[in-house]
C-alpha cells in the first residue's frame, strides 16, 4: 500500500519524472535559481529571451515560478551560467 501523499500547494507541481513518487517541484525556488544563473552571466531578461527565442515575459514568468520550465529551456540556462 502507497503512503497516503499531500497534493502539491499552488507553488509546487508534480514532477513528471518522479510520477507515483509524490515528489513535487518547487517552482518559486526553481525560478529564483535560473534568475540567479542569468544574473551571474550578466544577462537582461530581453537578453535571455532573445537567445531562447520566447518573450521577455516567459523569461519573468520563469523566473518567478509561474510556469514549468522544459528540458530545453532548462538547458539553455545551464549553457549560459558561468562556470566557477
């Protein structure tokens, strides 16, 4: 028998990788640290968009946790952080 899981808050989201697992993604989290990777690579976020093709207002939505990025945007911004 599953344990019994709580549904994700508004904040979070399921993740499709981790399905019947109960582990969820925190978005705002998630957002504040691809805004932190295009900070430290010395990008606006009309920079960013351009180079991902979408607008400067996915870039905001992103970074503030109000949409799940894909796998591409998600590798994008790992193309553009800065290696330490």
């Amino acid at each position: 028998m599953r344990p019994q899981m709580d549904l994700p808050t508004k904040e979070e989201e399921l993740c499709p990788a981790c399905w019947g697992t109960g582990h969820v993604i925190d978005l705002q989290r998630l957002g504040g640290q691809l805004k932190e990777i295009r900070e430290r690579a010395g990008l606006s976020m009309r920079d960013l968009a351009e180079r991902l093709k979408v607008s400067a207002q996915q870039v905001s939505d992103l970074e503030r946790g109000l949409r799940r990025p894909s796998m591409a945007t998600l590798a994008a911004y790992l193309r553009i952080a800065p290696r330490e």
